[in-house]
C-alpha cells in the first residue's frame, strides 16, 4: 500500500479544509501555537515510515502522556492498580467531579483528569524522581534523547489548574490520594507539558502496536496482557466524550490530548500521530479526527 | 487451530466452576430457567462450526435483540437514525433514567434501554408490522424459519416493565417518542422474548463477522459501513457497566443479555455464542464472560 | 390596620406593572386564559375579609390542590403518610426524575409532583370514591358547594401528561405505587383542575391558619399538630425551587400553582389569595409574589 | 410562663434517653469531647434568662458560626452578596460538589459549607483582619469578651480539611472565589473552632430574635430587613438534610453545628441554645433536637 500517496492526499484534502472550533485557551500557553499547524507521520511494524506537513515540529502533548505514566503504573503495581482506578467509559465531560463523588473517589478510568490523577499520585509513592523517570521512559520508546518538558506550558498549566486541585483534594479526602498534593499536581502539570513531536508520538507509540516491542531493539518494554488492556482502554475511554464516535469514524485505539495531538494504533500493522490544534466542541483535534478517519477508510485498515 | 479442543476444554473447565451470581429475576418468567444450563457455539467465516453443551436448546435472547432491531433501523433511516440516539458508552447502570434527563431525551446509545426503546419507536413507525418484520430479518439471517416469540416471556416483562414504561413516557415528553406508549412496548417486549439457540445467534451474528453478509448465500444484508458501525458500538456499548471489562477481557465486540447470552464476534474470523444463565453484578453472564475470555486467550485472537 | 387600603394600593401599584414572563403554556387549556386577570382575597381570623380585582372569578388551582389532598391523605394514613414521602425540600426543578432515583422512589417532599402523585395513590387506595371525596372536602372547607372539577383542563393535563406517566410507572418500578395508573392520573389531573377563585382559596385556606378549625362552625377538620407539620412543609417547600426567595420575601407559608394562583397564610392571623396567571422563571406568579411581599411589608406581619 | 421548670423538665427526660448516634468524629479533635455534656440556655426578649446542664460550658460552634460570617457578610456588601451566593434550600447532603457542578460553582445557600466558603471569601477580600474581625462582632453581640478561637480545633480541621480545599479550588475554577486558597481556609477552620457556651450563643443570637438590637444596649447591629433574610435562611437551610424535619418539629428558625450544638430563635420572644454532642444520622444533635422539639411543644410557642 503506498501509504505515502495516502498521507499526501490527506495533506491535500484537509489543509484548506475550513474548520470552526478553536484552538484550546484555558491554559494560557496553549493559545499561543499557531493554529494552521498540521502534521502527520505514520510509522509501520515493517519499519516503513510515512510523513506530511509539521510532523517533526514539536507541541504540547498534554493528555496524550496519560497512557505513558499508565504504563509506567502498570509495570510498578500490576493489577494493584485497578484497585484504584476502574476501566469503564466516562460518560461524562471529561472533567467530572460529580461522577467521582457517585462512585466514591474511584475514578472511572485512567484517561479522564481524575484517573490519571490517581496514576500521578501512584508513581510519586512508588520512584524517587517521577519526573526523571517518565522522560527516561518517553526518550527511550521514542528513541529521542531529545524530548522534554516545557516548563513555560507547566508553569502555565499549575496557574489556572484550579480544578485540578480540587480534583486531587477531593479524592484525598475520599482516600484515594496518598500523597501530599503539590508533588502530585507538580508532577501532572509536567507530564501535560511534555513536548514531542508526530515523529516523536509515532515512535513511541509503536511499543503497544508490536506486542510491547520496541522494533529497532527488540527490547519488551510491558507485556502482551498490558498492552491488550491499554489498547483496549485507548478503544473506549481515550476521546473524552467522543470515545464512541472515534471508534467508529476511526475504528482504532487511540489517544488525543488538548495540544491537538492525536495518537492511533492499528495492532501489528502501524501507529500514527497527526497535530493540528483546532479542537472540536469534546476537545479532540477537529482535522486530527478528519485525518485518522481519511487514512482508516483509504487503507481499509481498522480493526472492525 | 483446534477450535473443537478448545471448546471441550472450555467446558472441561468452567462447567464445574463455583458461580456466585444469580439468574435473573426481575422477569419472573426467566426466574424458571435451569441455572445449570451452559452451551457454546462458534461459527468460523471459513464455515467451520464447533460447538459444546446446550448449544441448541433455545432461551430468551432479551437485549442481544437490540442488536437485530437496531440493523433494521439502519436500514430504515440511515445516519438519521442518530439523531435520535447517540453513540457513545454511557457510563451509567443500564437503565439511569438521569442520563436521560441530562441529555434531554436522546439516549446515550442504542444498546441502553432507552436507546433501545427508541429504535423501537422508529421501527413501529416505518413498519406495517414490526414483529412480523423483526421475525422475518432474524430468520433469515440465522438460516433458521423455527425462531419465534416466546409469548410466556413478553407476558411477563410486560407485567413488570413499569421501568420501560417510565422511560417511554419520560422520552414521549421529551420530544423523541412519536408513537403511542402501548405499541412500542409491546414491539418492545417481544423482541426481548426472542427464543433462540447459540446456534441461531452464532449463524445470525455472523453477518457482523462477515462483512454485512450471509456467508451461505453471499447475499448482503447490511453494507460495510453500518457493520463497522454495529461492530464499534458492540465494543464500547455491548456490556452494560462492564463494557470496558470486556472490552479487554475478551477484547471482542459482543452483545449480552440477561437471559445469559452473550454473542461476540471477531472481523473476519468468526462469531460465537454462549449461553449461561447465571449473571454476575454487572448482569453479564458469569460463565459466558469466562468462557469467551478463555476462547480469546486460547485461540490469540483479539482485536488488540 | 385597614387592610382594604392595603389592597387597594396593591392593586394600583401592581396593575400596571410591566411583567416579563409568561401563562403556563405546556397544557394548553391552560394557555388560553387572559393575561391581564389579577385579584386578591384576604380572610382574617377575625373574620374581616377584603378583596380586589377579580377576587371572584375561577381559575385552574393546579398544584395549590396538593395542601388540600394531603391534608386528606394525613387524615386517612397519620403518620404512617411519611413512609412514603419526605418532608426536605427539594433542592430540584419540580418534575426532577433524578432526585426520585437517587432516593430510591421516596419523594423529597408532597408538594414536588411525584410526591403528590404518591399521596393521589394513597387517596386512591383508601377511598372508594376520591374524586368526590376531594370536591367534598373542599367545597366545605371553602363554603363553597359550586366549586368543582374544570373537565376540559383535566382532559387537557392528561393529553400532554407524559411527564407524570413517567413518574408514576418509575415509582411504580421502585415499590412506591400501589395502584395501576391509570386511576392515579386519573384523580391527580382532576384535583389539578380544580376552578376556584381567590375568595374561595382564601376561605379554604384559613383551616391552616385557624388551628385546623373553620372559624364559621368551629368544626376541627385537622389537629393542630398536623396543620403545624402542614404549615412548616408550605413554608419550606411550598414554591418548587423559589421556596427560600418567597419565604424571606413574603415570610409565610404557601403554595403556588401555574394557574397563576398563590395562597399563604399568617398563623391566627389572616389567609390571603391571590390570581395572576402570568409565571416568573421558575414557575411562580409574578405579580403574586410582589403582591404578597407588599402585604407583608406593608402589614409588618410576618413570622420572622 | 414557668421556662425554668420546662427546662428542668427536660433535661429530667432527656438526661438518661438512651441515644444511637455517635459524636462527630472526621475531625479528630472533636472526637475527644465528652458525650454525656448536655446543656441549654433560655434568654428572653424581655430579659429572664434560663438554664440547666452544661449550659455555662464553651464548645466548638462549628457551622453555627455561618450565621456570624453571613451577618458580617451582608454588612459589607448588602444585597450583592446574593450574587455569589442563593437562598435556597440544598436538598443535598451538607457537601456535595455535584450541586456546585450543576449550577455553575453558586453555592444554593451560605449554610452548606460552599456557600459559607465564599462568604468566608468575602470577607478575606473586604476586612483587613478578617479572624480579628469576626471575634470581635462574637464577642460583643453575646457580651463576652472571653470568646475566641480554639487554635488546637483549627488545627484539626486543617488536617483533615481536604474536602473544603477541594471545595474552594474548584469553586475558584468556576470563577467564583476572588482571593488565595489559603486564607480562605484558615479563616473558615477559625470561624469553625470558636468556642462558645450554650448562655454566649444565646445572647449572641438575641439580636435575630430582637429586630437585629442587643437587648442590653438597644444598639442595632442588623436592619430588620435583614434578620428578616437570615431568620428565613434558617427556617429553610439551618439544618442540612433535616430542616424540613426541624421546621416541623421545632418551628423554629435555627442553626446547628456538628460540635453537637443547636441555637434557635422566637421571633419577638427568646432565644435559645442547647449542646449534646452526640449527632443522629443527618449530623445534627439528636438530644439537641428532642430538647427544642419539647420545648415549643411545652410553651406551645412556634412560628406555625
């Protein structure tokens, strides 16, 4: 399949396409990128790698890096973890505290704020340095020394993350939060501020498209059963609100943050990364969506 | 692949299994059922067919019926159907009249009661005879002109369907039921009181596994796309509260009903059924979420 | 005090008023009746009464009729009545099916509609004729024996009634209900018919302010401990989610309907009725709440 | 009437009523408190003075203390404080965040502890020294200059304080608190712990009873237009999930605190503090309540 035409004709296609949301504003760094921004890189199991437009520019990864510190939760803790997250779509906006409160601090899965929250507090009890420790991991399953936080978008976020506060404060006082609440948000507001790349996210991502593999090493990086309940967590809770929407239009596991980055997995065959920062009314890059959806149906690929 | 063994292995294994749950009893007429009933069987896209235990004794199919109406809807209506029922995993106990406040009358998805009894709703109002057609579409796609109501069944949901009833008139008044209340719910608790064995519902579901077609035949029942459709729906919505369980326990998109059937299907592989009657907290079958997690594990089929 | 002078300066000052909001629409018997109506009924214990504008003309009681058929209800059942209604304010819009799920079907309260509609099955259940029972206990306790049912109303109720239906079959699902439906709403859409005008709710009314006694005879239709328990439940509960703005306007207990009516009462000092149809936000008269506020402004009486 | 024999009376009665509830505990400070203390104290509009028990002994006030803070609150910004805060009645347990979520981070009323938060808000933006402020509007409505805070209280509440952090955070995210998290909180933990006998809350209360007079002094600290407003926040909001059951039991309008105190109020005639500290089910006093209750049934004095 020449995926290489494909990801040209979607450049064509969508880049002058007109689209009527917004960039995201609430945290105040965000709403400087630029929003004419698009760029897309496919990476295949075979080792074929496909790109257009601003793929090897990087921007904000912010909720994308929710299935990064998952892994890292699920190799420290195993299926501990699911004592104090669950793996059931939301079914809410994807900042609800009132579903927190119905189901008693326990969130409804790892990819809504307060799920990841949980996460975050779990790898502050269980490493030294999270921080360090999360880049070892990113650099390490993208293959690029390079990546790091931005400290401007973190120091951003930690200025108007009220609600997240409230958040960690809530379930601290439901007993789902164990450590003390400013290394926990330190720690969340750096992992949204990641800073990767399509190539970058691509790269990454490959490990749960090749069983946990990293293709150039062969180094097992989390087991099959890991990555099946993270593919599968990706399949039904990684869009917001949008979950069901995605998995249909798409019909792959995948993961969108608010920065316009959206990252899809078809098992065994590629992973893709696309940016573009105007988001939807549920907060998934509007072209991003368009994208995916376009490769999907071109190559007859997906998982349905 | 020995799918034989694997059942026989199936059955070795969980027919002796300690349950905990109960058969369902809110219908008293499926209270009668024998909880030691438990058959399986699988239907390959190659025409292989395997099968154990009580695969061809008949039970009442209750929600796998929503899978059937809702084809038919789409057929009938189209993308217009969703605007009168939306696509996303609900995140609520399959039968929260809240959501339904929240949301203004449009149900979270078509497997939900509500969703449901809307697709319910469109059928009586584009069809002369619902049942009749309903009856007719099943037949046809199980191969098997035996299928029929069971009016024991329909009696006794109707006498205690005050739920159904509160949740049409709830709708009614919100603007997104067209019909009189008594039609619906008749169509309704028919098509709950469906009779069939795993072997009808492993021969009918097989168009979802088959691309929209009768494999026998070849004849096109639905086209690509609204499997695609089906199929996703079938994996964020299928399970009630536990779709995201099953979703990476089994890692199939599948459809359960409290009668103790679930049917799963895998693209282009096969589809399967299994019948057990007894239910766990979420109301999916306890031994039939065993048996297909223990199929999927065995076989190294997944879509993950 | 010269309450006609009083009267009369509401009147002039009130009827000229720009008012915002609009009749009742969504039964639309209701909708036809002339925005312009506005009158007033003031009984004193001393038996004083003083009147303006259309103080005699009948208008649809709607939801006033609940103090009447709870009083009956508490006569039949005591205190056995709070098994299956509560007496918290609601907190909810008055038809809210969310707070009726989260409590298990126990209404917050008997003056929201699915409180009333549990108190119209308990009428039901214990009287053989509770249509005439009501129209009984109101004609004397109003000396009126002209008062009766409006049947083009209660007809009209009961063709766009969904809402209560849905009400009904939900608490029918949750054990709250003992009766089938259809008499319950049979007998709720006609007590909410009930045409009455501002004298003859002043003269009813002035049981809840004369100790449970009607001043003329001196008969006991209720104990003082129940007209108290009657009494607090109007001042707390008696104007769906405004009940907190009218009991510091106004200061006494009442009970609003979407007719446009409004009764309150002064303990051991007066009851007072007033009529107009045109409904603020939240579903109150608005020209009958500033009536009263000027009352109890200009009085000075009020039970704070 | 003989008040000081209706108080031994009840205090004979209820001294050795077995009780089920337990003191309040979530604040381990609390926890330490004897439980057999019971106290009450009477003092008249026309200056007689009752008492029995522990009534001269100080406690935590705890939420009694919202009505200080709101007192205040309306001095400075007179009916723009409604703006941030509403009047009505919570039906939700005292600190749900739900209710905040759904309408927009406007707390329903100053008495669950959102509302109180942001007058504690209030304040911190419009006194200099807000904690200095408040003791010194405490001690000279009640006469006494000893009154203060109880630091190892606050404390306490800090600790354990993590559901009002969550609270005021995400009430900041909504866009409705002005100043830092921080002040806020050890404001509010202060005003929570100030300790008070039952014969200083009596006295301090006097000006709800007296038109907003200290009776000694005849020195107006409230208008009555405001007594009005916050005795009818009482009557409606002073009891969390149980102030339709203390209107009706009691009739009166009052507040209580989980220290296990309860004030009320006649208007015109007393007013009246009473302390247990063992709480029934919905957090407030349950020999507190029995006391009250016996107390407007002996003088036959309510408000209904």
């Amino acid at each position: 399949m020449d995926f290489q035409k494909i990801l040209n004709t979607i450049e064509d296609e969508l880049s002058h396409k007109e689209v009527f949301g917004e960039v995201a504003s609430y945290i105040p760094e965000l709403a400087k990128v630029d929003p004419k921004k698009f760029g897309m890189y496919l990476y295949c199991v075979n080792k074929g790698e496909y790109q257009m437009g601003d793929s090897l520019e990087k921007f904000s990864i912010q909720s994308i890096s929710k299935v990064f510190t998952l892994s890292i939760g699920m190799k420290l803790l195993g299926e501990d973890l699911w004592k104090r997250v669950h793996v059931e779509p939301s079914g809410d906006p994807f900042n609800s505290l009132t579903q927190l409160e119905y189901e008693c601090g326990i969130p409804r899965n790892p990819f809504i704020n307060a799920g990841a929250l949980v996460v975050a507090d779990i790898l502050v009890s269980n490493l030294d340095d999270p921080k360090a420790e999360l880049l070892k991991f990113v650099r390490k399953v993208s293959g690029n020394e390079e990546i790091d936080y931005d400290p401007n978008i973190a120091a951003s976020e930690k200025s108007t993350g009220y609600r997240n506060y409230a958040m960690v404060y809530y379930m601290k006082a439901l007993g789902n939060i164990k450590n003390e609440v400013e290394p926990i948000l330190d720690f969340y507001f750096h992992q949204c501020s990641l800073a990767m790349s399509c190539k970058d996210l691509a790269h990454a991502f490959m490990i749960y498209a090749n069983q946990g593999k990293i293709p150039d090493t062969g180094e097992t990086i989390l087991s099959t059963k890991k990555i099946k309940r993270i593919n599968s967590l990706m399949q039904t809770c990684g869009f917001y609100d949008e979950a069901g929407e995605f998995s249909f239009e798409v019909g792959l596991p995948g993961k969108s943050g608010v920065g316009g980055g959206i990252v899809a997995i078809h098992p065994e065959q590629y992973s893709v990364a696309v940016w573009s920062p105007i988001l939807n009314k549920k907060g998934n890059s509007e072209l991003g969506m368009a994208a995916l959806e376009k490769l999907t149906t071109m190559t007859g690929l997906s998982i349905f």
